[in-house]
C-alpha cells in the first residue's frame, strides 16, 4: 500500500516536473494605457501574449478620459448611464474607484476630471492652469457626486470621472486572471509603474525594484514578492519644470495644484493591484505623517520614499524590503 502511494507521488512530481521543463519564457512590450508595459511569462506556446495585449487594449478603449469613444468618456459628456448599459470591467472599476475614494476620505478622489485637463504634462511648452480656472473647476469635483444605485450610475454637479489613478492596476489584475485562467503560473506584469508578480521566477520570489526618485535609471532597492503587485506613484512619473519648479501629475484633491510634500513616492504592495495602485495614489496625496498612519490603521504594506532621502516601510514591507542605494537611509521597523 505504502509503495503504491508512493510510487502515485512519484509519478505526480515527474509529470510536474516534465511539464515544467516543457515550458518557454515568452516577453513582449508594447505601448498602451499612456504607458509602456511589459509581460513576461512561462508557457508552452505564445498564444496567450496576443491575448493579454488585446485584453489591455480593450481595457483602454473602455477607460481612457482622452478617447471621445470610451465609455468613460460618454459617461462623462452624458452624466448618467444605467448599469446594463456598461461593461462589466467599468461598473467593477468606478465601484473599486468610488469605495477607494470614501475610505481615503477623497485622498484619492476619481472625479478629479476636471482639475486634470487643465494640465498637460506632456505638452511641448507645459502651462499653469489659471488661478481662476482652478478655482471654477473645484466645484465640479468630489467623489461624493457619484452616484451608485443597482441600475444607475450618475456624475452630479458637473464632475467628470478620471480613473487614471487606478486603471493600470486594474489592467494588470486583469491580464494576470487571463493568464491563470490558461494554467500560467510564473510570470511578470509590469505597466509603468504597477507590477504584478506571478509565481515565482528560476523557483524563487521575484525581486522587485524601487525606482530611485531621483534618477529612474537606478533603483533604491527592492521587494521580494510572489503573487502579489507592488505599485508605485511618484513625482518623477509624469512632470514638468516650469521656472526651477516641477509640477507632476498628482494633485490635491482640494487645489487642483500638484501635492507638495516630503514625499517623492510611495510603493503599495498587494495582492490586488487596482487597489493597490489606488492606495498607493492616496497615501502619497497624505503626505509622510498621515500616510503612514493610514497605511498602519488600514493594514496596508508600503514603502515610503522621502525627498531628503529617507525610507520608511509599513507591514509586511518592513520583511521583503532591501535597501542596495548608498544614497539613502533606512531603519527597518522593529
Ligand atoms: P498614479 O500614478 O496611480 O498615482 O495616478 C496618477 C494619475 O491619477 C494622474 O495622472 C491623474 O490621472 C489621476 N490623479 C491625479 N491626482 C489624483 C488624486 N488625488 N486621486 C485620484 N486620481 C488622481
Ligand atoms: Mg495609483
């Protein structure tokens, strides 16, 4: 009995182990979602990557404030629309988008459409919105004028909905159930920013860096993580300088004005990205103090990056996080 159990275990290690040595490594990157992303996993067959690009793709069409045809963008220009007219993924995002915005008591606030076009962070020759502009547009913003019932969804007072903040988190949740739901186990979903670590990379966690704020090229150090994302928002992601001041593309909810704090970014680790990626736009909104005070009462995992150079983790964090930058000062939690 014993050796016929065993000899069950045995054959079931071999045909794991056979498969997996079956397995190719198959990347790509691609540019989409204002950003460039990067998938990289183990399968038998390439057909997959054609499939997650689309399935990105797909999620842009349907999210983009930009895009005239998006459903965000209609919802935006008619100000309501009823469930069953909506996908699936926008009902699932502005639901995540709006529970995000009230926990974080508007930190993170999804209807900062308004603020946001006034900036272009991209343009040739970047402007300051007007004082009076800003101040116009403040009162066609707060998460409080979505409205959600079972069939509706509203935008009152004018707001418009920008889930820029959230989306590619979301996007890489998304393309990470596509690939488990293909029998993919290890893999790598990088959008700008957001991460999502699948499995485990050559059988160990995958390392995962943090960009140095203040030279991309570098990193400050790095996280082990497997199933899990880690997301980041920083100053030095979307930004111009305008007379020796940079202006980036965070802003506080209540000017419509980048967040001007000591923060420089801050990395929110968790195994849902979109909510990771939201979280990780708010704590930065909070500032260091409040930020991590939030992080801890919320049982959040993050890291917070200062521009003094200092790091601070909370939660797990405190246990995959590895300092390599010279440059910068970390004392691990106890
Ligand atoms: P992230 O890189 O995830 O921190 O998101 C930044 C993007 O979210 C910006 O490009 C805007 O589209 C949007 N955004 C800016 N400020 C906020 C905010 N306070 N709350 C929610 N979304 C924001
Ligand atoms: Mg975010």
């Amino acid at each position: 009995m014993l050796l016929v159990l065993l000899l069950v275990v045995l054959a079931i290690v071999l045909t794991a182990f056979f498969q997996k040595s079956r397995l190719k490594q198959y990347d790509e990157t691609f540019f989409a979602m204002d950003t460039i992303i990067s998938i990289r996993f183990s399968a038998s067959d390439r057909a997959p990557m054609e499939e997650c690009r689309s399935l990105v793709e797909e999620l842009e069409n349907l999210f983009s404030r930009t895009d005239h045809d998006s459903e965000i963008s209609r919802l935006n220009r008619e100000g309501t629309a009823r469930i069953t007219e909506l996908s699936e993924d926008t009902v699932k995002l502005i639901r995540q988008s709006f529970d995000i915005s009230r926990n974080t008591g508007g930190a993170f606030d999804c209807t900062l459409g308004q603020f946001t076009q006034l900036w272009d962070f991209t343009a040739q020759t970047p402007q300051i919105p007007a004082p009076q502009s800003l101040t116009e547009a403040k009162k066609h913003t707060g998460y409080e004028n979505l409205q959600i019932n079972e069939n509706q969804m509203t935008l009152l007072s004018g707001v418009q909905l920008d889930l820029g903040g959230i989306a590619k988190g979301y996007a890489a949740d998304k393309v990470k159930q596509l690939l488990c739901d293909q029998g993919i186990q290890d893999g790598l979903i990088s959008l700008g920013g957001n991460v999502y670590a699948m499995g485990t990379n050559a059988s160990k966690p995958w390392k995962i860096g943090i960009s140095d704020p203040e030279n991309t090229q570098d990193t400050i150090g790095y996280v082990l993580l497997s199933e899990c994302s880690a997301v980041t928002s920083g100053d030095y992601q979307r930004y111009f300088e305008l007379d020796g001041k940079k202006y980036h593309h965070i802003l506080d909810p209540d000017t419509g004005i980048p967040v001007e704090n000591e923060l420089s970014s801050v990395t929110v680790l968790d195994g849902n990205s979109a909510k990771a990626d939201g979280y990780s736009t708010a704590l930065f909104v909070m500032g260091l103090e409040k930020g991590m005070q939030f992080a801890e009462d919320h049982e959040l995992s993050a890291v917070f990056v200062t521009k003094d150079n200092r790091i601070y983790t909370v939660g797990k964090t405190a246990q995959t996080f590895t300092l390599t930058s010279d440059r910068y000062e970390y004392q691990p939690q106890n």
